[in-house]
C-alpha cells in the first residue's frame, strides 16, 4: 500500500511517499481502508519535531481517517467488514489502510459522507469538549472564538450557539475570513491583527468580558484575551500556534475569580464513555444539518507536502482533506 512518511524532522518537504505492506490487525483491532484523511497543524508540528509528546523516527502522520472495515480482529465484539467508520488515532493516517482498535473507532451514520466525518475528530472533538466539559459553557453566556474561520473555530462558533450561548464574538485575520464566521453564525466580528482589538471585544460585552474564550495562539494574543475576560470567565488554552509560551501570574485571576484551563484531546480520548457520547452527539449534528462542516478543499495523498504548506500558509480556510 501507499503511505506518506517522514525519516527527518523539517519542512514539507522532508514527506514522502513510500509503498509498505499492509499493516496486521492485533486481536481488538479492525483493518480501514481508508477514504478521507483529516490534515491538522498537529501533523506540521509532528513533522517538525514540536509536538506536545515526543515523534518517534520514521513517522507515518495523520491522525483522522474515516473509511470502510475490511477486517476484524478475533476479540473485536462492536463492529464487523463492510461498517462504515471514522476514528481518531496517534498516528499512520496518511496511508491508504490502517489498524485501528476498536474502542477508537465510531460508525459514521448512513446520511453522513467520509470527508465531512473526517473533519470530526479532532476539530469537532476539540471544540466541543472546549466549550462544554471545559469551558462549562451555560445558556446565555457570551463566548469569545479566535480563529474563528479556522477548523476548530467554524465548528466552536455553531456549537456554542448549539449549546445556547447568549452572545458569540469571532475573530480573525480578514474580512474574507470574519464574513465566514458570520456565515457560521457568530453575533459579533472583530479583526484580531488590528491594534486594541481587546477594547471592542469588551465594547461588544458592555464592559463586562466574555465569560468563555477558546485560545490556541499564545503571546499577545493570550495576554490580551485575558483582559476580555469577565468575573468567573474561563480561557481554555488548547494550542500556542505562535511559538510563544505566555507567562501567567496567578494572581491576576483571583481579583475577578478567573480561570486558565488547559485541554489536551488524548485525555478525552482515554475516557471511552465521555468520546464515544461525544463523537455521537457530533455525528448526529451533521445527519441533521446542525452543524455545517466547511470543506477547504480535497487532495491526492500525494500532494500532503503541499497541502502542509497551504496550512502553514494560513491561506485556507475550513478542513483540508486527503484522499488516498
């Protein structure tokens, strides 16, 4: 089979594309061949040796696929060849077949397509524990979503208004970007590369903050998202997408009962209840046309350098996808 890999940590170009055997199903593992890839940026952040967990080498990236059972492992109980499923795994997406165990797995209901479960996993996963097991997101709350055009961003902005946030501010990079957080159905634009970007956010809210903000930048952005902040508000740090770690005095929280709370998806993950509920949940906002899923576009597994840098580039927006 075909597979992408990387032997170096580097640029998109340090990504290859080798011919490897089929891997071998373990006894709870299942055999997909693949139909859809999830690309993220913690595949660009694997490939250049920056994860948050270290990257073994030679790595085969990609941790969203969504595709058909061709085999099952002898203790494999849920699922059977031919279902239909999408899962979100440690590594060796980008492959046109892969070994999943089946506790990781999640059928993908019958008016759902491959490419649109695929941008589930992560992102979809991500923003909704975000808002609703962190974040505590309740009804009427105001919500303050960065990058809000992006993966996590599109999906986060018509989750909280799902989950009956009061107010929903967006903000991103251009107007071509905010007018599609407006699309997704955000209340409030405002352009974060503009200089007191904070002070309209808190214009917005009377004065009072948001209650709940998503940051995944870092730096100035972290910094300044704090001073959004309302009494009892909670930032959920999930990314530092600018390099830069941000230096946190804990008594700036106490004056206003703030909170910083950090997420990391794997934790989710090893709590089988809470992703399985999670991911059905997700899934169901699809088949009923809830929740709309912005496809940035489709490529061949081949052409993964080059969509690694279309990402990079920040040039795109909603989910890229690779097609074996």
């Amino acid at each position: 089979m075909k597979a992408i890999i990387f032997e170096e940590y580097g640029s998109a170009d340090v990504l290859q594309q080798i011919e490897i055997d089929k891997p071998v199903i373990g006894d709870q593992e299942v055999l997909v061949e693949v139909q859809a890839i999830g690309v993220n940026y913690a595949d660009t952040a694997r490939r250049e040796g920056k994860y948050v967990v270290p990257t073994p080498l030679p790595f085969i990236p990609g941790a969203e696929v969504a595709g058909v059972i061709t085999e099952v492992g002898k203790d494999v109980k849920r699922y059977k060849p031919g279902m239909r499923v999408v899962a979100l795994i440690e590594s060796a997406g980008y492959a046109a077949y892969v070994t999943i165990h089946e506790m990781a797995l999640a059928p993908i209901p019958d008016g759902v397509d491959f490419v649109s479960a695929v941008a589930l996993p992560l992102q979809g996963q991500t923003a909704y524990h975000i808002l609703k097991t962190m974040g505590r997101l309740q009804k009427g709350e105001t919500v303050l979503v960065h990058a809000a055009a992006g993966g996590v961003g599109a999906i986060a902005v018509q989750l909280a208004k799902i989950f009956g946030a009061g107010k929903i501010i967006a903000t991103a990079s251009s107007d071509e970007k905010l007018a599609h957080a407006k699309e997704m159905g955000a209340d409030h634009l405002v352009n974060y590369t503009e200089e007191g970007w904070e002070l309209k956010v808190r214009e917005l809210t009377d004065g009072k903050g948001v209650d709940v903000a998503l940051e995944m930048v870092g730096g100035d952005i972290f910094r300044n998202t704090l001073k959004c902040l309302a009494p009892f508000g909670r930032i959920v740090v999930f990314g530092a997408a600018s390099g830069e770690q941000s230096a946190l005095y804990a008594g700036e929280l106490m004056r206003r009962n703030q909170s910083v709370i950090g997420f990391f998806l794997p934790q989710i993950m090893r709590n089988y209840d809470m992703y399985q509920a999670s991911f059905k949940e997700l899934l169901g906002f699809i088949e009923s046309g809830e929740l709309k899923l912005t496809i940035g576009g489709t490529y061949r597994l081949e052409e993964a350098a080059d969509v690694h840098r279309l990402l990079q580039g920040r040039k795109t927006m909603g989910k890229l996808v690779l097609i074996p």
